[in-house]
C-alpha cells in the first residue's frame, strides 16, 4: 500500500516538470521578443546610436553596392539567358555539382553581387520549376557568397590596407564554395534513387520549354513594365536587408551593453585555446557569427604580429556569412518552401574550408607572407 501511494506521488511530479518544459518551448519566442523589448528601453541611448549607424551603413554600402545588381539580375530573369545556361552547361556541372546548368546563373550573379543575390535567385529557380527541391537546398548552400567589392575593397583594402590580402580571401573564399558543392553532390549522390535522374530530366524539359515560351513574348514594347516590376522588386529586397542591418547593429549593441558577449564569448576561449587562436579574439569571432561585417571589422583590428591569424579567421567568417545572412536568406527562401538547415550545414563548412585554404597559402606561397 505504501509502495502504490509512493508511486502515484511521483507521478504529478514527473507530469510538473514535463509541463514546464513544454511552456517554456512554447513561449520561448515570447520570451525573447519581450526581453527584446526590455533591453531596447534599457540601453536606449547606445541602441539609438547603433541603429543610426547601422541606417548608415545599408545608406552608404548596401544600397550603392547591391541594388543595381539587383535590378539587373532581375532584368536578366526575363531574358532566356537562364535558358541558355541550362542548355548548354547542364552537361558540364550536372556530374559535378549535380544541380542543372540554370544553376551556374545563381552562382555567378551570387558571386559577383554579394550576399544575398544567390539566394534570390536561387529561390526564382524553385518558383519557376527549373530545378528541384534538393538541388535548390544544395544550391543555396553555395550560390550565395560574399562578392568581390566587399573582400578585395572593404575587407582587404579598407580593413588591412593590402589588396593581396582581399585577393587572397577572394580566391579561397571562391574555392571553398566551389568544394562545399563537390562535397554535398557526393553525399546526395550516395542518396539518390535509381529513377531520380530519369524523372527530373523529362520534368526539366518541360520546364526549360515553357520558360523559353514565356520568355519570347517578351518584346521592346514591354520594357518599361519589365523595368518597372525589376526596380519594385529590388526595392523590396534592399528595404528587408537594411532592416535586418539596422536590427543586427541593435542587439550587438545590446549583447555588449547587458556584457552577455563578453559572458559567451569567455565560454569558447578553451576551444580557441586548443585551436592556437588568442582569446582576444573570441569577442570578435561572436560577432562575427552573429553580424558579418561588424565582425570582420573586429578581428581586423586586433592587433598581431602574427597578422595570418586575422586574416585566417576573417575567411572563416566571410565563408560563414553569419546568422543576420542567415536569416536574410531564409526571409526569401520560405516562399518557396526550402529548408535552411542544409544552408546553414553548408556555410559552417565552407567557413571552415576557406580557413584551411587560407592557412595553406600563407603557409606555402611566399607572396601571401604577412606576418611581422
């Protein structure tokens, strides 16, 4: 009897604790939203300045850098030159990267634009069915990369004054993509079903067809409405990076004000110890994680006689992207219902990988010497 009695009473409190936990999973996000609140008020002054400079720097760097190409990679969309890659170099990067030659548009606009001109584009691929699902995911993974204008010209001239440096993190930086793509071709290639290829090629013809016909009704007379609906929708696309801009400058500014950076930061320092990195820089690498340029300024301008160590963690965080890209591009890409973990997967690796071509060429190629 007494055993039966001591068993029903630890029942409730099993049931307590699990009840708890489930509130708190489902009101995680009110939480936060509300502290949010709370520390916005609370650091008034400091996340106004923040947010001025963060308005600033989307005024100044942002809108002069991304939108004209986005405007013309929208124009581009309602060419058949999208087409004309998937007709010709689908046999070149289909074995390769295992995406169709469609692909290769989102990887040199994303390339060359910047974060997040790959996405975007990426996510029009979906919507118009030129290419699965899957291949959408992987592509997302490494079609959207940071762009030549803010390696070699903020990064590497602005923040180390040496153009080799932003060539170097370019280079490597572009060949980590490339890698991150070979690597997640071969880990689907182990995946995919016999009749998958089968199936996609005849569903891609027929897509490739059907685009060709919506694209050659599009004539001289029509540009100013083309032209209209590109700059509308460029428009839309800056507005939402500058608020993810102007809201990532806020909460590191309150993460430093409240000392929780300081606080999380102190809890890598053994891993940064164990990888030879100076815990000076694991402020810098949090906020890199979390705000991309804001970051690569920090690590920039610790100062090191071992200069190689800002240069190789700056690659690591140019590949990464940081979670305010992260979110930019899955803004765009929920519409079309993709998944952003493969993304995120991806983007950890090619951080990664970028530092580890870095730390080769430093080490191996005279030129790119830069210690003291």
């Amino acid at each position: 009897m007494d055993k039966t009695v001591a068993i029903s009473s630890s029942i409730p409190k099993k049931s307590k604790v699990k009840i708890y936990v489930y509130s708190l999973k489902k009101n995680l996000l009110t939480i936060i939203f509300a502290l949010f609140c709370v520390f916005l008020v609370a650091f008034s002054n400091s996340n106004l300045a923040a947010a001025k400079n963060g308005l600033i720097l989307w005024a100044t760097a942002v809108v002069p850098s991304l939108f004209p190409f986005f405007v013309a990679t929208e124009l581009l969309s309602y060419t058949n030159i999208i087409a004309f890659f998937g007709k010709w170099l689908t046999p070149i990067v289909k074995p390769l990267l295992g995406i169709p030659g469609e692909g290769v548009f989102a990887f040199l606009m994303g390339l060359i634009s910047g974060y997040p001109v790959g996405a975007k584009i990426v996510a029009h691929l979906k919507e118009q069915e030129l290419c699965t699902k899957e291949e959408a995911e992987r592509m997302l993974a490494f079609t959207n990369n940071s762009g030549p204008l803010f390696i070699i010209g903020t990064v590497g001239i602005s923040l180390f004054g040496n153009t080799s440096v932003g060539i170097l993190l370019f280079v490597t930086h572009v060949l980590a993509c490339i890698s991150v793509g070979i690597i997640l071709n071969i880990v689907s290639l182990f995946k995919a079903k016999k009749n998958f290829s089968k199936n996609y090629c005849r569903q891609l013809n027929k897509k490739i067809d059907s685009g060709n016909k919506e694209n050659s009704n599009i004539c001289l007379s029509s540009l100013g409405e083309i032209l209209g609906k590109s700059i509308t929708n460029s428009i839309s696309t800056v507005l939402m990076i500058g608020g993810f801009v102007v809201i990532f400058s806020v909460i590191i500014s309150i993460l430093n004000q409240s000392h929780l950076l300081s606080s999380i930061a102190s809890i890598f320092n053994p891993l940064l110890s164990l990888l030879g990195i100076p815990i000076e820089f694991s402020k810098a690498i949090l906020s890199g994680i979390v705000e991309l340029t804001n970051g690569v300024n920090l690590v920039a301008a610790i100062p090191m006689k071992e200069i190689s160590t800002n240069i190789i963690l700056c690659a690591f965080l140019l590949g990464f992207g940081g979670f305010s890209v992260l979110l930019q591009v899955w803004s765009i890409v929920s519409k079309s219902g993709l998944r952003i973990s493969q993304y995120f997967i991806g983007k950890l690796l090619q951080g990664i990988l970028a530092a580890f071509y870095t730390f080769l060429a430093l080490q191996f190629i005279p030129m790119f010497y830069f210690n003291l």
